[in-house]
C-alpha cells in the first residue's frame, strides 16, 4: 500500500541508518576481497569517474553485457561505496538493460558524497534492487539563468527503471544560481561554457551557454559584438539540458537579446549596450529559461537625462525556475535561479516502477536569483509533455509498500502545480500498479510424471509484476491426470509451486484468479515426453494376518521410475506363499492399480507382477510377514449387562479379527472384586467346545469343580460362532451364600496366546439382606459407554430405614478395580449439602481436589474426571436418598471401569460397604 504519511515505517531506518552514518573515509585503498568475478562482481569501495578499474561497480556497469546481474562480494556488506566527488557531474551513467542487486537495504550503501548525482539512467530495461541509495547531491549549473536541479539519487530519461528493496537516504535536488550577463547554466553543472560564439561573430563576442551533459544539448552559441552604431546578435538557444547564449553587446545600438535556455537549463542573459557618443541605448532581454531553468538577466543599458533607454527585461523562467530582473537605469539584473526538482528521484521521460522503497529525508532547494527557483517533489519529480515539454512524458507506479518520510519541497502545491500530486513528497502522477493478467512460466520439456517446478505472477498491462497482488489462484492443466497443487495464495505477486504431467504430448497449465475472472494465464506449452514401460512397482504393508485381506499397489514404471499413463498391459500375480489369494490378471488404470491379496502362510512372503505379454516387465514386491502377532481380540459383551436374582440365563460375546474358531479359550468370573477365590468363575474350551466351572481355590489350571461349587451352579446352554463373533450362552444359579452387589469379567485367549486381559463388562446382584439400617439400592446407567469429553448423568439411590435424613455420607468411585488412587472418588456429605472429589492420591480423608455446594453452580475436577454442578443434585424424601451427579470423563480414563457406591449413616454405626453397582466404558 502506498503511504504519504511522513513518520510512516519508522522502523525501517533502525535497518539503515549505521551504513549512511559510516561514510567511507580515506585515501588509500586496501587490496579488493578475492573469490569475486569480474566484471559482474563489485568487490572496491572506492571509484574513478576518469579511470575506473575492475572490481568498482562504474567498471561493472560499463562492461556489463547488455541483460546482466551485477553482484557485490558479501566481504562489503555492512560498508558504503563512496562515487568520485571530484566533480558534480560523476553520476554512474547506464544506457542499456543491466541488473544492479545489492544484499538488501540494510546490507550495503552506495552514496554520492552529498557531491554528486548517484545514477543517470538514459535508457533500456534496468532494475536496481537491494540497496541503500544515499546523500546524493544535483545541482543545476549557474549562470544568467540558472538551471534545474534534477534527481538526487536517480535521473530517468528513458527506458524502464524498476527498484525494488531499496532506501533513499538524504538526497537532494538544488537548482543552479542566477547571475548577471553571461550564458545559461546547464544541466551539466557549472562548467565551462560549450556554446561558442554564433556564426559571423568576431572574436571578443558574447560567451555561449554551458552544455547539456548527458541530456546531450549544447549550450547556446553566444551574440555577436554589434558594429558602431549597430544593434548586437541576439545569443542562440541550448540544446537539452545547454544554457542560452549571452546577447552581443551593442555599440551605440541595442544590445542583443539572450538565447533561451533547452530543457532544464537556464537563459542567456541579454547583451549590454555601451556608446561614445551622448546617445542612450538599450539592454538586451534576457533569455526565457527551458523547463526548470530560470530565466536570463536584463542587459546593461545608457539611459539619456529624460530617461529613455537602460538596462534590458529580464527573461521568463521556466516551469518553477526563476524569472530574471530588469531595472531601468544603466545597470543590468541578475538572472532567475533554477528550480530544484526531485530530491531523490528525477523522471524526464520512460517508466519507473517501485516496490518496497522508502523515501527518507529527501530534500529540493531552489536556486537563487532575481526570482529564486522553486523546490518541487522533495522526493520524487515525475515530467509529463504539459510542462516538460514536447516528449516528456513519464509513468511511476508503484507495486508493494513505498513509503516517504520527512520530505522537504518549500514550494509544493504553490504557484506552478503539478497534475496529479504536488506535495513534499511527490510532483507528478504516481499510480499504484494494478493487475490486468497472470503469467505462468513453466519448463519447455519434463518427464511425465517427474515433479517439476512453475511460476504464476501478477502482471499488469505492461507486463510488469504487480507486487500488491495478494489473491487466491485456481490451477487447472490440459492434462487431465496431471497432480497440481491446490488453490493458493501468491505472496508479493509471485508464487512458485510443482507439479507433475502423466499424458505425453503438449500440454499447458492455466491459472485463474478465483474472485475475479478476468485474471487469468496459460503457460507456454510443455512437452511431455513418451514413456515406454521397463518394470512394474508392487507396494505392500510390512507386516499382514494370514488369512486377513490387505492392498498391494502396482504402478507401470520407465528407466526413471517415472510412471508410465499411458500404460496399456494386463498384469498377472504370483506368490511366494502357494496359499496366497490372489486376484485375477488386471489392467492398471493411468499406469497403476490396487489390488486386494491375502495371505495363507505365515512366516516372509513377496507377491509379484508381471506383464501378461512381455515378460520382462515384472516386479516383486518388498518383504510381507504374516504373522499373528498383535492380533486385537475382544471381550465385546456380557447380557443382561446388570440386573438382580438367582437365576439368570447370561450371555456373553467375544471377537476375533480371523473368525471365533481362532478363539482358544473364553472366561467368565463374577465376584465382588477380580479374584477366582469364591468365585463363579467359569472356562469355556473352543476347540473342545467343554465348561469347566473353577472350584473355590480359584485357581485357573485347576481342580475344577464339575458343574457346580460353593457359589454357583452352571449348565452350558449354547456356544454359537458367527464370523469372529463367538456367543457363549449359560444358565447360572448362584447359592444364597454369595449374596451381594457382583461384578462380571470377561476375557479371551486366542490360539497363539494373544489376551484381552480381564474386562469389567456387568454386574449382577445376588440377594442378600443389607446388616445395617442403611442399603445402596440402584444406580441408573449400570451399563453403557461413551467418549471421553462428554458429559453423562448418574443417579444413585440409597435407602435409610431411619429416614433419609439419617443417611451421612454417600461415596461413589469408579475405576477398573476396588482403588481410590488414580480414579474418580466422589464422598457426598448430606448435612452440609457438600460434594467433595477426591485427589489422584486416593486418601478418603483427603486432600481432595475439589469440594463444592450443590447448589446448581461449579466444579470440581482431578485428573480423571471432571464433575460439574450444573446438573449435580440431592433429594431426600422419606427414607431415599437420591442422588443426581454430571460427570464428565478425560481422555486418560480411558477403558472399562466399575461403578462403586457405598453409604453411612450419620452416626457412623452403620456402612453398607463397597458395592459394584455398574461399569462403564470410556472410549
């Protein structure tokens, strides 16, 4: 974005600043950094504008072949390059394409000595990038009229000028001074005069006006001495950038009138009159001034006693150059001073294009004179043919962030106005770019399917980047199996992305603005090479399950493991393992193919490819263990999943992945804690398809009971396989002495000794009469399951014979054993209406977690659950407690729990105990 702002990116001069103060002082030179070529590495500080040697950047320029970078060696970052101050006029002229990249701003500093101009650009396609451009120094030359001042840092007369990340640094642009009586300054500084006498003038005639420098012009020829009695030559006109001539002096006659000033120079001043004999005469006028230039001095004149004749008028100035004075009586009046435009950056004539520039403390001062000179465009001055002249037209867009600070114009927005802006900082039109179209710049030739690298840009309609492009584009090809990336944004107007080709042929890749339509770009067009096919790629998993499906891939490859589309075989698959399934012979699609294979032997497996035709068109693929190792069974189920009696008829479900004939042995064991000791604790045998009931030892190898022992009796009622689901239903009666809140285990083992472990998937109660006054009586929710993160509502109820309010303290853990470490342990407090969670060290008598009134508000958490009092309440009514809490499970909790409850009453004289009154899956 473009910012007039004065104080705007202050930061940037942080960067800069050290390397403008640090001007390079001394004579001697030490001897240049190697390891620099030449003549397009700048490797020297120093500069001749007479001599200049390889290694100074004035040699790199004049010896660079047209369209080359030059370069500088990084042993002079940090350091500035000081131009030759030996003259105002030692600007670094370039008149062809050429690159000048520095290491960035902050890097190097290329400076005029506040002496002299830094560039003149006269023409081609030239960027500098990467730079510190500072304390350049134009000064028009003096003379009658003085001439402008023009471009600081940079003068553009033609061509096209990009700078991109580069700081200007104190430049400034000062117009020549006015004088009285001589030739016009020119825009080659305050030399020696160029314009000689005009043709027919004697020796002893009028100077001509100073040269035009690399603007070309020369100065005007000077008048011709008049004859006695005569009137004088009148001094001929600059050439671009060349002073006026002087006016010839009259002898007894008028003097002659001065020459006008070419573009940017000053008029000559108008020639004087002298007499011998008491007549009066007449000063010459003075010259008009070119652009910028100022106008030439009266000449002197006789005037008689009634004040006839007298010094001559003064000339106008041009376009904010000062007009020259005039003065009745006999002597002559200083010229007009020469206008000071663009401190850092002049454009006469062509296109500049800026990205990321900062102007900084950039400066136009007029010169002095009869009428002083204006200061226009402190930082940059921009011509256009309506006040430069026939010719003078130029372009300046800007494109990414171009800031000014601190710019100094005295006259900005007075009297001579530019079109567009006329403010400290900018005389003239400056636009930002804006994008008509995009580039996209691919390789002429690639292999298909060999991942290559494209350019899509911003341009605008002059084909230039546009660097303030900041939009989304959409990739597409002719090449309908091609591998583009997704739609993206262009950073600076840019981007660079891969892709790959698989068609063969001439193929061309389009990228579309995906907000404005008419943004678009087609690449040149790139030539896929046709692939012929050498061998076939087959990819396979290292490690499968016998018997268990999985994916081979096989891809049609060249010499260069490049995929071959256009690949039309059929592929026939064979095994090393003669029980592998396989599939049929097969055609690959786009060059490739996944297929479903498994395999029926364990142990190191390779299945291969081969082309049905050629032969010699095959491949295996990598190493395929089969094994059985890390095969996931499950203990799925226990039905009902929580109820109460003596008599139940359960059933119980377990899965393996390669079917329920793979299942070796299942369990079951129901007990109020996991422990076979006074258990039902039961072994179902699959490929014997036998029950064996566990006596009371518990002891899992051993004796076994028969059908029955202490706590029940079992009979097997059906063993059902279906796929890897294997049902295992039985009649259990349990005796009156197992009484009490039961738990339900499940677990499996499977025929190469994988196991699920003990799960806790139901509870069962056995009746049995509570020994207190107080009993747990249900729970809601005794079985179910869900994600951890998601809250659920359990409702526990407790019975107290002496009525409710006798009930003291209610306790509910869960975890997958009997442990209040680690685990969710709640004590519900009913006098104080206060719930409390235990801490993960598991003390009852704390420190706890958390506490809170259940009053509809709060929450209490540790590290396994989190317990919220929205949704958490108590009811007493008659002798029920019950007691609602929202329970919210973590991630680290996961895996099959058990609901524990337990109560007391107030008095501490009676406890139910712990009783297991669900379980619950966190997933």
């Amino acid at each position: 974005m473009f910012h007039s702002g004065r104080q705007l990116h202050l930061s940037i001069s942080l960067i800069w600043l050290p390397y403008i103060m640090s001007i390079w002082v001394g004579s001697a030179y030490a001897a240049p950094p190697a390891g620099c070529g030449q003549p397009l590495c700048v490797n020297r500080l120093d500069d001749s504008a007479t001599a200049p040697i390889s290694g100074m950047l004035r040699y790199a320029v004049l010896n660079a072949p047209v369209g080359a970078t030059i370069t500088f060696d990084p042993a002079l970052n940090g350091q500035m390059i000081v131009l030759d101050t030996s003259s105002s006029n030692n600007h670094i002229k370039i008149s062809q394409d050429v690159t000048i990249q520095g290491p960035g701003s902050g890097m190097l500093t290329i400076s005029g000595g506040s002496l002299t101009r830094i560039f003149f650009v006269a023409g081609g396609n030239v960027a500098i990038g990467g730079l510190t451009l500072a304390n350049g120094f134009a000064k028009g030359g003096d003379g009658s009229g003085g001439a402008a001042g023009m471009g600081g840092a940079i003068f553009l007369n033609g061509g096209l000028l990009t700078v991109s990340g580069v700081v200007l640094s104190g430049n400034q642009a000062q117009g020549g001074s006015g004088g009285a009586g001589s030739g016009g300054g020119g825009f080659g500084g305050s030399s020696a005069p160029s314009g000689g006498p005009c043709p027919g003038a004697f020796a002893g005639s009028s100077p001509g006006g100073e040269g035009g420098g690399d603007l070309g012009g020369a100065g005007g020829c000077g008048g011709a001495t008049a004859i006695v009695g005569g009137s004088a030559g009148s001094g001929g006109a600059g050439g671009p950038g060349g002073g006026g001539g002087a006016g010839g002096a009259g002898f007894d006659g008028g003097g002659g009138a001065g020459g006008a000033g070419g573009f940017g120079a000053g008029g000559g001043g108008g020639g004087s009159a002298v007499t011998h004999m008491a007549v009066y005469t007449y000063g010459g006028p003075g010259g008009p001034g070119g652009f910028g230039g100022g106008g030439g001095g009266g000449g002197n004149g006789v005037p008689d006693v009634l004040g006839a004749g007298g010094g001559g008028a003064g000339g106008t100035g041009g376009f904010a150059g000062g007009s020259g004075s005039a003065r009745n009586g006999s002597a002559g009046a200083s010229g007009g001073g020469g206008a000071g435009l663009g401190g850092a950056i002049f454009v006469g004539s062509g296109l500049l294009q800026l990205s990321n520039v900062s102007f900084v403390n950039s400066s136009t001062v007029g010169g002095a004179g009869g009428a002083n000179g204006q200061a226009k465009g402190g930082a940059l001055f921009l011509c256009s043919s309506s006040f430069c002249g026939a010719g003078r037209d130029s372009g300046a867009i800007f494109s990414g962030p171009t800031t000014f600070q601190r710019s100094i114009a005295a006259d900005a927005g007075a009297a001579q106005t530019c079109p567009g802006r006329d403010d400290a900082d900018v005389c003239g039109a400056l636009t930002a770019s804006t994008p008509t179209h995009l580039s996209v710049s691919a390789p002429n030739s690639v292999l298909p399917g060999a991942p290559f690298s494209f350019t899509v840009s911003a341009l605008d309609a002059n084909n230039l980047a546009v660097f303030v492009y900041a939009g989304k584009v959409h990739l597409s090809s002719s090449d309908p199996l091609a591998g583009l990336p997704p739609d993206s944004t262009l950073t600076d107007g840019a981007g660079t992305f891969t892709a790959v080709l698989r068609t063969p042929g001439g193929q061309t890749i389009t990228a579309a603005d995906t907000v404005s339509t008419p943004l678009t770009g087609t690449s040149n067009a790139i030539a896929v090479a046709a692939a012929t096919p050498t061998h076939l790629s087959v990819s396979a998993p290292a490690l499968v399950t016998p018997g268990m499906p999985f994916n081979v891939t096989v891809t049609a490859l060249d010499a260069n493991n490049t995929v071959v589309v256009l690949y039309a075989g059929t592929v026939h698959f064979s095994s090393s393992d003669p029980l592998a399934v396989l599939p049929p012979n097969s055609p690959l699609t786009n060059g490739a193919g996944t297929f479903s294979v498994a395999l029926g032997t364990g142990g190191t497996q390779t299945i291969t490819a081969t082309d049905s035709t050629t032969a010699s068109i095959s491949g295996a693929s990598n190493a395929i263990t089969a094994s059985f190792s890390g095969v996931s069974l499950a203990a799925v189920s226990a039905g009902p999943a929580a109820g109460s009696g003596f008599v139940q008829t359960f059933a119980f479900n377990f899965s393996d992945p390669f079917g329920w004939r793979d299942l070796s042995v299942v369990n079951a064991l129901i007990n109020n804690s996991l422990d076979g000791q006074q258990s039902c604790y039961l072994a179902y045998v699959v490929p014997s398809g036998s029950l064996a009931l566990v006596d009371d030892a518990g002891d899992a190898g051993g004796p076994f009971a028969g059908s029955q022992n202490s706590q029940c009796v079992v009979s097997l009622v059906s063993a059902a396989g279906n796929g890897a689901t294997l049902t295992l239903t039985l009649n259990v009666t349990f005796k009156s002495g197992f009484g009490g809140n039961k738990i339900v285990y499940l677990a499996a083992r499977d025929s190469v000794q994988n196991n699920t472990g003990w799960q806790a998937l139901g509870v069962w109660q056995v009746p049995f009469t509570p020994a207190g006054t107080i009993s747990v009586g249900t729970l809601s929710l005794a079985r179910g399951a869900s994600t951890a993160g998601t809250a659920q509502s359990f409702t526990l109820t407790l019975t107290d014979s002496n009525g409710a309010a006798d009930i003291g303290i209610v306790n509910l853990l869960i975890d997958n054993f009997l442990d209040g470490r680690q685990s969710c342990y709640l004590a519900y407090v009913v006098s104080t209406n206060t719930l409390l969670l235990v801490d993960d060290a598991g003390d009852a008598g704390g420190p706890f977690a958390g506490s809170m009134v259940l009053n509809g508000s709060g929450a209490i958490h540790n590290s396994q659950c989190n317990v919220n009092g929205a949704g958490s309440s108590p009811v007493l009514s008659a002798n029920n407690l019950t007691l609602t809490l929202n329970i919210t499970f973590k991630a680290s909790f996961t895996g099959n729990r058990i609901l524990y409850a337990a109560g007391r009453d107030a008095a501490g004289g009676n406890n139910t105990g712990w009783q297991a009154m669900g379980t619950w899956t966190v997933q």
